[in-house]
C-alpha cells in the first residue's frame, strides 16, 4: 500500500508538469490540474487495491515517455538527418511505451498520444495538412509526416510482439463480469458499452455514486433504445465529442486568441490524447475485457478529463478578467473551485475508509449497488467471517436468488446454515447442487474445469457434515477431500472430527 502511495504521489507530480506542457505555461490551469488530480476519489480504487498497481505504473511510464517526447522533439526538431531526427525524439518514449505496455495493455498508445502533441506543436490543422500536400517542399509538415510514420512503425512493432506473447490464448471472460460486451443483440450491445461510458464520465463530472463491483446486473442493458432516456446522453456524449474534435482539428492554428490556442491543446492533447486514446483497449469498443466498469480504469484517463475542467476554469476567469467584472465573481469562481476540491477531499476520505477493510469495503459497495450478486456474496462472506450469521445469512439468500446456480455462493449459505443447526435445509441445497451439477454436465460433458471438482467437494463434504451419523460423517468426509485434496475448508473440518475423535479416546 506505502508503494502505491508514493507512486501515485510521483504520477500527481508529473501531471503538473505534463499540464504546463499542454497548457503552454499558463498557471492557473496547470496548478488547478495538479489539485483536481490529486484529489480526484474516482482514483481511491487503483490508490488502495493492490492488484491496480498496474493502472499506477502504466501512468507513471506513460507521462516520463510523453515528457521526454516533448523535450526531444524540440530540442531535435531542427536535426538535418532524418533518421537521426525520429531515432533522437524516439527512444526514449519508444522504451517507455514497452515498460507502460507491459504494466497494463492500454500503455501501448503512448506514441499515439505524442502525436496529438505533435500536431499541436507543429502547428497543423486539416486545412493547412491539405494545402501543405499540394505545395511541395513544406519542410515542418514533411517532418511531421515522417514522425507519424516512424511512431506508426513503432507501435505496430509493439502490436505484433503482444499478439506473439500471448499466442492462441484469448484470456477467459465470464459473461456476468460483463453483460454488456456479451449481449447477444448487436444494437443491445453497442448501445450498453457507449451507455457504460456516459456512466464512467458521470462519475468523473459527479463522483458521488462510486463501488468497487459493477458486475452482473449492476447497470442494466439498453434493451429499449426508443423507451430508454439513457440513448440521450449516449447521443449528448457523441455530439460533444465529435463537435469539439472537428473544431479543434479544422480551425486554424494562426488565430491569435490565446483561449483559441488554449481549448485546441486542451481538446486535442487532453481529450483526445490523454482521455479517449488509452481508454481505448479498456473501453469494449475493440474487444472484450473483463469487466464492464470499473473505476481503477478512469485512474489515467481522468487526467484528460481534468485538463478539460482546468481548461473551462481559465476560461471563465480569462473573461472575467477582460470584461471587467465586479471583484466578487472572481470570489464566486475562486470560492466555487474551492467547492469542488473540499467535495472532492470528503469523498476522497469516505473512499479511503471504506477500503480500509472488507467489511467496509462491501458495505459500502451495497449501498451504492445493492443489486449485484457477487457484491451481496462478499458482503455476507465477511459478515460470516465475523459471526454475523443472520445478516450473512439474509445477504448470502440474496446473492443466490439472483444467482441460483453459483455454488461458491450456495457453499458459503450452506456453511451459515449448519452454523445456526440448520441442517435438514443445508441437505436440501446439497440435492439441488447436485443437480445443478448434473445438468451442467448434460449440456457439456467434456467441460469439467478445476471449480468442478471443488465444487463437488463441498457438496460431499456438506453432506457429510449434516448427515447426522457420527458412524458415518468420517468416511463421508474422507471422500470428499479426496475429490480435491486442496479442500483447504474439508480438510480442517476432518482434523476437527480427529481431534474430537481423539479427546473421546476412540483413537490413538
């Protein structure tokens, strides 16, 4: 956790340094950037679990690659030889593309986030590529073009080392991880993960509603395009992006209005470069990935996001400024992003504590999202574990109702069931398992993974837990480690039974 924290400490650190690059040196939105990003809660999920340490080194190599590209491409710009011009600007984010790749997936479009800084830099825009094309001899837009194909060279490399890494072995998903990228209909489909987008931006203009579990029926489908309000903001969310992309890449790059100049960095670099670009992998649009929301992910693409925010604050205060307002809505602008930092360090603290322990963790996640199975299960499991049968109990009832064939979850019931003398019901979903078991295996014989026999383990060995003959829960439960000698659970419940065996002198 103390790694974490530092890390994200230097990630927050080279934010500020990536906005003053973006923003060209303006203060206010480059020190509003760092303070929104530190303070952000939507980051409290990658911060505080460990196994999202990913998402921090990713970042980290992500930014030290684009900070280095912008300092090669200037100092180098003006390099005669060609191969030494894109091997100078290069290298460096070359390698840190492979370290951010090989952290998480998404750290591959690093040198596509470069070339939107590029872009920028050169002072391009479409009108001027088109009619830079019909004069021959325009040196910057040859360059330009030249680093373009060099960085799509590179990242094709990269792209073809992943896919020879992991061969023919397409990662296993569980279609409740993510309904969204598995729904059968393809408008169903496409509509849900762009609706699951609008959902990650909502979270990040207003991140009141955040949990650590949005599997399974966590965010309902868009099942009903024409009855379902949800397809308006999906169409808002389109209609902003595409608006403010044709503007940013079609108006001139001459104007003098250093708001002009200010909202195409912002748009072009921060929306598109460092939001939309390496969400891209995580977002369902190019292929599945294993969850339909999580929050870790918006961790580095919030930072677009916020350059955004920063962007629309110098706006207001840059009007402000030259209309000549009374001195007090520059108080209200001052004391409203005030506001937002104080909203964002409460939530920010509600979030740390609630990752401070399990229960708190899924505590906090049901009553945000009460309808997800797996978060009801964990909310009982840890309610088990510390000897809240009848909630755990009420909790685990829940999670198996809406999902009556996990036996991890009818295990889990089962164990709170005998704990409360309950055994005639515990026998009772003992048959049911087994005949879940047995249809599963009807419709695919040769499907039989490690779960089922851990599976059929805990049923035997509940069974022979509540049998009710002393002569006969030995054997009984004898074969059921023997089904899976890794039954970590039966086997302490068998030295339990020795144990007693023993202190009553039936054995030696």
């Amino acid at each position: 956790h103390l790694i974490n924290i530092v890390l994200n400490g230097v990630v927050t650190a080279l934010t500020v340094f990536t906005a003053d690059v973006v923003f060209d040196g303006t203060p206010v939105p480059v020190v509003l950037s760092g303070i929104f990003y530190a303070t952000h809660p939507i980051h409290t999920e990658a911060v505080s679990n460990i196994t999202s340490r990913s998402e921090i080194l990713m970042s980290f190599f992500y930014l030290v690659g684009f900070l280095s590209f912008v300092r090669n491409l200037r100092v180098w710009e003006s390099t005669s030889s060609t191969l030494l011009h894109c091997l100078a600007i290069y290298i460096i984010p070359f390698i840190m593309t492979i370290l951010s790749n090989l952290s998480k997936e998404g750290g591959i479009t690093l040198l596509v986030t470069c070339g939107t800084y590029d872009f920028i830099h050169t002072g391009l825009d479409v009108f001027g590529i088109i009619s830079g094309l019909l004069q021959r001899g325009n040196k910057k837009l040859n360059r330009f073009f030249v680093r373009s194909v060099f960085a799509f060279l590179l990242s094709c490399a990269l792209a073809y080392f992943n896919i020879w890494i992991r061969g023919d072995h397409a990662p296993y998903f569980i279609e409740d991880q993510n309904p969204a990228a598995f729904a059968k209909d393809t408008v169903t489909r496409i509509l849900s993960i762009n609706m699951v987008h609008t959902s990650y931006l909502g979270s990040l203009i207003l991140p009141s509603r955040l949990c650590c579990d949005w599997s399974g029926k966590s965010i309902p489908l868009v099942t009903e395009p024409l009855n379902d309000i949800r397809v308006l903001h999906i169409v808002l969310w389109w209609l902003l992006l595409l608006s403010s992309t044709a503007w940013a890449v079609l108006t001139s790059s001459l104007k003098d209005s250093s708001l002009h100049r200010l909202w195409r960095r912002a748009i072009v670099i921060g929306m598109l470069g460092f939001m939309i670009v390496p969400f891209l992998l995580s977002s369902n649009l190019i292929f599945a990935v294993g969850t339909m929301k999580a929050e870790r992910l918006a961790y580095f693409p919030s930072f677009g996001f916020i350059l955004c925010l920063s962007a629309m604050f110098e706006t207001l205060n840059a009007k402000l400024s030259d209309s000549g307002k009374l001195f007090g809505f520059h108080v209200s602008l001052h004391l409203l992003v005030l506001l937002i930092v104080s909203l964002y360090i409460r939530k920010l603290h509600e979030r740390n504590i609630a990752w401070s322990s399990g229960l708190t963790l899924w505590e906090s996640a049901y009553e945000v999202n009460p309808v997800s199975a797996h978060t009801q299960y964990n909310y009982g499991l840890e309610l088990s574990l510390l000897q809240r049968k009848e909630e755990a109990l009420h909790m685990m009832e829940l999670s198996l109702s809406n999902e009556p064939n996990d036996q991890a979850t009818r295990f889990v019931l089962m164990v709170i069931l005998r704990a409360l003398g309950r055994c005639q019901e515990v026998l009772q979903h003992v048959e049911k398992g087994f005949q879940i078991m047995e249809e599963k295996l009807k419709k695919n014989p040769d499907d039989i993974r490690h779960n089922h026999f851990r599976d059929e383990s805990n049923l035997m060995g509940m069974q022979a837990l509540c049998c009710g003959d002393p002569h006969r829960i030995g054997p009984m439960l004898y074969e059921a480690i023997q089904k899976d000698p890794s039954n970590t659970f039966m086997i302490e419940r068998g030295k339990e039974l020795l144990d007693l065996a023993e202190s009553q002198g039936k054995i030696n």
